[in-house]
C-alpha cells in the first residue's frame, strides 16, 4: 500500500511537466455498481467534492473540534517534516482528532519493527508515540481512529485482515508516555475479512465508517467499498470486541484518467453530520481530478 501510493507521489514530483498530457489519456471510468449489502437506513449520498492536492491531502484527513474553529487537517507526502523522513519515517497515513483536541498522525517506516504515532496537543506541542510491533503484527500504519469518550485509538493493518488494533490513546489516555513503548491493549475481531483499510473513523461509540482499498471486489462483491463496522462494546481496552462488517456502497470512481483510483482516509464531522473521504485518480489525472468526496446519511 504505501509503495504505490509513494510512487503515485514521486510521479507528482517528476511529472508536473507533463500535466498537459492529462487530457488526451482515456475517458471517464464506469460508474459505481451496487454494494454488496447495505441497509436502507444507512444510506450515505454524495453531496459535493473538493479537489484533493496530491501533495499535502493526499493520504488522509481529520476534523479538529478543539480550539473551536480550527480548521480541518489533512496529510500527504508534502506534509512528512525532515526531520522525520531524514529518521526512516517515511510514510503518514490517516489522521484522526480526539473530542478534546489532540491530533494524531500514524507514521510507519520501511525498516526495524516499530510504528509511530506522532500527537499534536491541543497548546500546539508535538510528541512522538513509539509501539513495538507485536509477533504477527504487519509494519503497515494507515490510519488512527480515536474513541469518542477519546481513551482508546483504533488502528489497522495493511493486506486482506480480520482484526482491528486497540491502543490507549497516545497523549490522552494516562497511561502512555512518549519515553515508553505504546503497547497494543485489546483486538477487535471481525467477523468478516476486509482488505486495504485506508481509513476509520467512529461515527458512534460503537459503529466505525471505514474506507477500503480493496481492488478485487471478491470480499464484498464490490471494489473500494465504503465499510461500516457495528462494534459488540465501545472499546474500553481490558477486553476484546467483535466487530460486524457491512459495505455500504462504492466509493466514486470519476476521472478524465482511466486506470488504478486509490481509495485514501475518511473524516465523519459529528458536528455537521458529513462524512468525507478522499479519492486519488489515476495516472497523470492525480494532479487534476483526485477528489475529496462529501456525503451526508
């Protein structure tokens, strides 16, 4: 997953001179088929798009609450500092906020066996979360959901899995320090498999909205589905939970470009009832048309 979304990336960096090109590639893609299952009274519609920046919005996205009328964030290629990359951090996938302001950037490297979770405190201040890698565990760090009552953060891993990752929430949750390992507390098991989670966030205490990657549809019957997952308990980090899968629909896939889209992070805003999710489009069109997609229940 990473690879290729830093490939696309490096083609944004060496290809700008070639962006007039964009518009003799193919037309548009087919239009989104029906989801595998879903539930009338889940029904998310598209309500508009904004143009996605391959550099800085093109990995994920969160919505901020604390301080009020704080912007919304967004990650990318553009958006790793030097002083992470030049460290191995090579990769930042989807962000997600707490209730109270915390910010929180899930980072993963090429090498060695840990993950790391980078926290911006709500006075402007950043520490790093360091987790070692359990046996089994992937190296992959897509993304971060954190918990509504903001004690425990959700995490994924790349590939076709059948769990989510519980951790205390790292800079909230009293029990982690940035001077100490950030230790995996409990295990989400799902009860059917997903494939190349981009993105969660929690809709509810105990219901997640999920973005897949998934190219082959075999799962779902349907490629880059938009996932809900019903929680068995708000996850409190002393106990498992099960997890229920549903696709909901197909992400959009709309492009003057023909080729790979690669479904990115997802935000819900409680405040406003808006669900976005980011789509990159493919080949040269990156530059042109990847879109932050909005849809409201």
């Amino acid at each position: 997953m990473p690879l290729r979304a830093r490939q696309r990336c490096h083609t944004v960096l060496t290809g700008l001179a070639a962006l007039a090109l964009s518009a003799a590639l193919a037309g548009p893609a087919a239009a989104a088929g029906p989801p595998a299952e879903s539930s009338a009274a889940d029904t998310w519609t598209e309500v508009g798009s904004d143009r996605a920046d391959p550099l800085t919005e093109s990995q994920g996205l969160a919505s901020v609450e604390v301080p009020a009328g704080s912007p919304n964030r967004y990650t990318g290629i553009g958006t790793i500092p030097l002083n992470l990359s030049t460290r191995g951090w090579n990769h930042v996938g989807d962000p997600d906020a707490s209730y109270d302001g915390h910010y929180i950037e899930p980072y993963q490297r090429d090498d060695g066996d840990t993950k790391m979770f980078r926290v911006q405190e709500p006075d402007g201040s950043w520490a790093e979360y360091v987790h070692t890698l359990s046996p089994g565990e992937a190296r992959n760090n897509s993304w971060s959901a954190v918990s509504p009552d903001g004690q425990w953060m959700l995490s994924g891993e790349w590939g076709t899995m059948d769990r989510l990752l519980v951790f205390p929430t790292p800079g909230v949750n009293p029990a982690t320090s940035p001077s100490a390992n950030l230790p995996q507390a409990a295990t989400v098991r799902l009860d059917h498999a997903v494939r190349d989670v981009q993105g969660c966030d929690f809709l509810d205490a105990t219901t997640l909205l999920c973005s897949s990657d998934d190219p082959a549809g075999t799962l779902f019957g349907v490629t880059k589905p938009l996932l809900r997952i019903d929680l068995s308990a708000a996850p409190n980090g002393t106990a498992d939970v099960t997890g229920h899968v549903t696709a909901l629909r197909q992400l959009p896939l709309r492009s003057a470009c023909s080729g790979d889209f690669e479904t990115e992070g997802i935000d819900y805003d409680r405040r406003t009832g808006t669900l976005r999710v980011i789509v990159v489009s493919p080949g040269f069109c990156v530059l042109t048309d990847s879109k932050t997609y909005r849809f409201t229940r």
